[in-house]
C-alpha cells in the first residue's frame, strides 16, 4: 500500500549515520525543510513530510488531532523501512514530535524541538484556535498570511525567505490547515513527557521569534534532562529558513553526538545545561 502522506526521501542510509526525519509546523508544508534537505542529504538520509491536510498530503476536513499527525508518521517511516531516527519538528511540527515520542518511545535516538512548547492551550487559547479556524474556512488563507508573516519571519529576512514563507501559508488548504488548528485546541500537557525523555534533545529558538519566545525555549531545555539549547540570532519563528548555516551547524553537532561521532552538543554530563 502506498503511504498516505505525500514526502521527501533524500540521501541514503549511511553506517553510522542515523536517518533525520523533519516535521514541518503550520501552515507550512515539507518545502520549509528545503535548505536542510540539501545540506545533510549528501551524507545521511533525510525524509520530511507532508503532513495530513498540507502540502500534496490528502485533506480530511474536521478536527485533526495531534495524536493522528503523529500515527501519519509513525505509518510512513513503517512503510519506508525506518526503524530508528532523529525527529525534528518546528512549532506545530515539534508537539507533533513530542507526541511521536510518546508513541514511539526509544525509536526517537535524538528530539529535535524548534521555535515550539510543550504547554496545553488555556481556554482563551482554544476559543481563538477554533475562531480562527472558522475564519479560515470562510476566507481562505491569504488574509491570515498577510497578517502573521510580519510575526513569522524577523523583518529583515531576505525578502525571498519572506515570499516563500507566504506562499507556502496561502497555497495551504484551509480544511486542513483549519483541522489542525482545532487539533492544537485539544492538545495535552507534553510537560510530564519531556522529564522522562532519556533520548538527547536539542532546543533551538530565534531570538525574536514573538509566537514562541526564548523564554519557551529555556521551559524545555529545563524539562528535558538530556538537552542543549541553541538561541539563533537575527530571526523569527523559522530560523531553519531565516538563518539555515546557524541551524544546520547546530544540527550538525548534534547529530554527530547522536550518531557517536562527536563529543556531546553541550560539552556536560547529564543534566548538563547550554545556553545561548
């Protein structure tokens, strides 16, 4: 059978060198991971998603909960043969990894956790997922992305960061990417998750990201016993996309850790802490 979701599958699995699989965030589709594709496929294999209602995915209008993202996944990396990997996801896509890793538990060698945070939604958070789901709906994309690019990516991003970023949010089905947003309404506290997290993690954040601030980033770096935090200057809500040599070169080391081949990203024992 043929896997649901639409994908990329670059580079070749490499002894000693462990698969890298990347979850896009909202709404966004797997071409947001394209500066990583081609940097770390020469020497590992990489496979990056579309995940159900983005991209070439099929679309199931509703409610998409973050636990379906996350089955999606775990049924593609099945089918394709990969048993076990490093799993990086940005905003929505490092809840939906988060939730990975309580499916998959030590498949996950190495978390990878950009720009996101693992708290449930508030109340007031919920209502105005919906709403905007409502809104979405009835107006299409195009209106929500002209309003949130300014927030996605820092102001002096390159403008063709800035234009692929926008395009990506108005060619995003609004059935699907609506689903999603009332899936997020529904999400549970990862909190107890993360404490127990044995794996390596990387945390990394733009420094003026205003979805998901720095301060978001050091609560996970706290929660997760193993972990290294890596602030990027000069970016928003996307530094894979607004400064990928600091991303990749932060990803770099800590697949190396990973995969054995390099010291650990953080330079400390367990429970070792990095900022900056």
């Amino acid at each position: 059978m043929a896997p649901f979701l639409a994908y990329e599958d670059k580079g070749t699995d490499t002894a000693g060198r462990i698969p890298l699989v990347l979850v896009h965030g909202h709404p966004f589709d797997r071409t947001m991971w394209a500066p990583q594709l081609e940097f770390f496929a020469p020497t590992r294999r990489v496979i990056a998603p579309d995940l159900r209602g983005y991209g070439a995915s099929p679309v199931t209008p509703g409610t998409t909960l973050l636990s379906r993202f996350a089955e999606d996944v775990e049924d593609l990396l099945d089918d394709l043969g990969v048993d076990a990997f490093v799993l990086a996801g940005l905003s929505m896509g490092g809840q939906i990894a988060m939730e990975c890793r309580a499916r998959l538990g030590d498949r996950v060698r190495g978390l990878v956790l950009a720009d996101t945070f693992a708290e449930p939604e508030t109340p007031a958070g919920r209502t105005a997922r919906n709403a905007l789901a409502d809104r979405l709906l009835t107006e299409g994309m195009r209106g929500y992305a002209d309003e949130v690019l300014p927030k996605m990516v820092a102001p002096h991003a390159p403008a063709a960061v800035k234009a692929h970023v926008h395009r990506m949010m108005t060619s995003a089905p609004p059935e699907g990417a609506a689903a999603a947003l009332r899936g997020r309404a529904e999400r549970p506290d990862y909190r107890p998750l993360l404490r127990r997290v044995t794996a390596p993690a990387l945390v990394v954040v733009g420094a003026d990201d205003e979805f998901t601030p720095v301060r978001d980033a050091e609560t996970l770096h706290a929660l997760l016993p193993d972990s290294a935090l890596r602030v990027i200057d000069g970016c928003g809500h996307l530094p894979n996309l607004e400064r990928p040599a600091e991303f990749d070169a932060a990803l770099a080391e800590f697949l190396a850790r990973v995969d054995g081949a390099g010291p650990r990203v953080d330079g400390a024992g367990p429970g070792g802490r990095h900022g900056g």
